[in-house]
C-alpha cells in the first residue's frame, strides 16, 4: 500500500458497508473519502472482488471519474461499475477496492427487461383467410426470462392519417405566434389514435417459447388477414412482442381470397377445321368436242 492510499480514509464507519444499485451494467453510488495525509491523491479506477464467486465480472478494474484530493480535503467520489448484464435481480456481497483500501459493498442488482427483435416489420399481402408464414427472432438483453408466442390480434389502420383529420388537429396550433412543441406532438399522437380501425390480422405461433437471459429464440408465427380490404391501399398495425412492437404492413396490392388462389382448370385448346379445297371445274382443251 502505498502512502498516498495510507492517508485516504472513507468517511462512514468501518462496520458500514457501501451501497451500490441499479441495473447489472451499471451499479452507481458515492463514497465520501477524506485525505488525511499531507501528499496529493489521484484516483482513477476502482477494483470490484467477489469471493463467492456468484457474480459474474467483467473487469478486475473499472474507469472512473478521476478525483484529486489534496492534503486534508474532503470529496465525494462517483461511482459506476458494472457486473455481467445477464445477473439475477438481487442482493449480492462484495469488496471494494478504492486507492488501495478494501471496503464491503453491497449490490443492489434491479430487474432489466430489455429485447431486440428482428426484423422490425412484418410484410403481408393483402389476402384475407390466407395464413402468411413469418419468423422472428427474439433476443432477451435483460436480466430475468420471458414468455412469448400468445396470440394476439392486431388491429389495421390505414397506413398514412387523412390529411383533413391532420389540418383539422394542427390549424389552431399554427396560428400562433409560437407554437408549443409538446402540443403539436399531443395533438398528432390523438389523431393517430382516432384513424379508424378497418381491419384485424391475427398472429398465431406454433408454440410458446420462454426466452432466457442472454438466449435467442426464432418465433414461428401465422397471420391471417381478417378482414375484406380494398386492395388499392396500405394498412399498418403492430404487433406487441413483451416490451417492444413489430410493425405488420398490408401492401397495397391482391386482394385475391385463398379459395380464388387456385386457379381454374383451363379447357383443353381447340383446333381449327380446316375446309375443303373448292373443286375447280377443268376447262376443256381447245379442239376437243365437248
């Protein structure tokens, strides 16, 4: 140890551990440390050791804001230090290593419920009773598991809002002098939700698949379009995946019914009767009786 960490002394009693919280890649607290000695100390990085070997670390070391205290100074020192994204919500026991002095911490890990989903939009044609086949894959980034495949219905709307229904919403907001941002983005966000509803498809998977920390699942799904829909426009819904939402687009185009898919048997081609050549009545040689 060298004499600069001899001087550092954490402020709270020796009996009270340190308390970091928060999602697994980030655990945020403050140490308040007082320099006693009469050198300058520089701080740069902090240590984190489990003994136990629950905890899964991703470095020995962690970055941190630097701190200079210099003789007799006090501050209060930042910390954020992260464990592997995929830990248990939970209270986990450590040490902690700060200038060269060791510390209990206690780890207040919180639950994380974060995905990415792939791809971001489903395409359908404009078929209704067709059940369209799609995949999409799941991967869980939080911290504790999750269930997906339910079925779910998935309301249409036309893709793009009536331009009438949007000037009717925005006129008043425009004519003044300022207008207010959050306003315009409320009143935006209440014509969206007032688009008719025109139509459903309904999502199906062939099985419910529990997602673990760190796993990726492939979803299977079907989606049937309910619903008669004129084929000369675009329709958009989203489809809910745990905490994140798939955009499902109708395509302006079809319109065929899965009983008009199978094409109609085609007659055989007829072929054409030839006619009979006109016989040709022969002209009788010059100088013979007739």
């Amino acid at each position: 140890m060298s004499d600069a960490a001899r001087s550092l002394v954490v402020v709270s009693p020796d009996d009270e551990p340190l308390v970091l919280a928060g999602p697994p890649r980030e655990l945020s607290g403050r140490i308040d440390l007082h320099n006693a000695g009469d050198a300058k100390v520089v701080l740069r990085d902090a240590g984190l050791t489990d003994q136990s070997g629950v905890l899964q670390l991703t470095a020995e070391r962690h970055r941190i804001q630097p701190l200079v205290l210099r003789p007799d100074q006090r501050g209060s020192l930042p910390l954020a230090i992260g464990v592997h994204p995929a830990t248990p919500p939970g209270e986990y026991h450590a040490e902690l290593d700060v200038g060269g002095r060791s510390r209990p911490v206690v780890l207040h890990v919180v639950e994380v419920v974060d995905l990415a989903v792939d791809p971001r939009s489903l395409v359908l044609e404009n078929r209704p009773g067709l059940a369209q086949r799609k995949k999409v894959l799941v991967r869980n980034d939080g911290n504790v598991s999750f269930t997906v495949g339910d079925p779910v219905t998935v309301d249409l709307r036309e893709d793009r809002p009536t331009d009438r229904g949007l000037r009717v919403a925005l006129e008043p907001l425009l004519q003044r002098v300022k207008p207010d941002l959050d306003e315009l983005v409320v009143a935006l966000l209440a014509v969206a939700r007032e688009e008719e509803r025109l139509g459903s498809v309904e999502a199906r998977a062939d099985a419910q698949v529990e997602v673990q920390p760190g796993e990726t699942a492939a979803l299977e799904l079907e989606l049937t379009l309910k619903d008669e829909l004129p084929a000369t426009r675009r329709y958009r819904g989203r489809l809910p995946v745990v905490t994140r939402d798939v955009d499902v687009i109708v395509l302006a185009s079809g319109g065929a019914t899965a009983a008009e898919e199978t094409p109609a048997e085609e007659a055989p081609p007829t072929r054409a009767r030839k006619r009979p050549a006109a016989a040709t009545k022969r002209q009788p040689k010059r100088g013979a009786k007739p």
